[in-house]
C-alpha cells in the first residue's frame, strides 16, 4: 500500500456562528456593496424594446406554409411566452410512480 506523505490539515477552535439565520449581515451595511452589475440592466433592457418585433417575427413565422416545423415551433414560442411551458412529469424507471432517492450516510466503522 502507498504512504500518504500529505499532512493533514490542523483542526483549529470552533469558529462563532455568525449572525444568525438570515442576518449575515451587521446592520446598516449591504452584502453586496458595489450593487447590482450595470450590464444586466442595459441588456434587458435593450431585450425589453426588442421584444415587440420578435413576437411579431415569431407570429410571421407561425403563420407562413413552406416550413411546418418552422411553423410549430414559433406557435410553441409564442404560447411559452404567453401562459409558460407545460410542466414536467417526473417518473420514476419504466415511467412509473415517483422517483425515490435513498441517502446513505458511510461511515467507518470504529476499531
């Protein structure tokens, strides 16, 4: 079997708990002091006056003949942005009943 040359690392004293359950945070004084990133508002933004045309383009898209995948596609565009996606069954193997998940804690047993 090979060594383990690698030092283990020191356990130090227990650190304090902080402040809390939802108090990370001393008061009078932000968690994230520099705010919000400017680029994500700019971007949506730019994404918000755009929209109008696409629905548009999307509804061109629905409407048109030569292209009936194209067609659905942009139908089913155009309903997830209007009422949201279906939801999603989750099924367990076979599609049948719940999934189940079993946690297992591993320990070592003691000598």
């Amino acid at each position: 079997m090979a060594e383990n040359n690698q030092q283990q690392p020191a356990i130090s004293a227990p650190q304090p708990r902080g402040r809390g359950k939802g108090r990370p945070f001393v008061k009078g004084r932000s968690g994230n002091p520099g705010g919000r990133p400017k680029g994500v508002a700019y971007v949506r933004e730019e994404a918000q006056r755009e929209s109008e045309r696409c629905i548009a383009r999307l509804v061109e898209l629905r409407d048109q003949t030569e292209n009936l995948a194209v067609a659905r596609a942009a139908a089913c565009d155009i309903l997830d942005r209007a009422v949201g996606r279906p939801p999603q069954a989750v099924t367990g193997e076979g599609g049948e009943g719940p999934i189940i998940v079993e946690i297992v804690k591993l320990t070592e047993p003691k000598p």
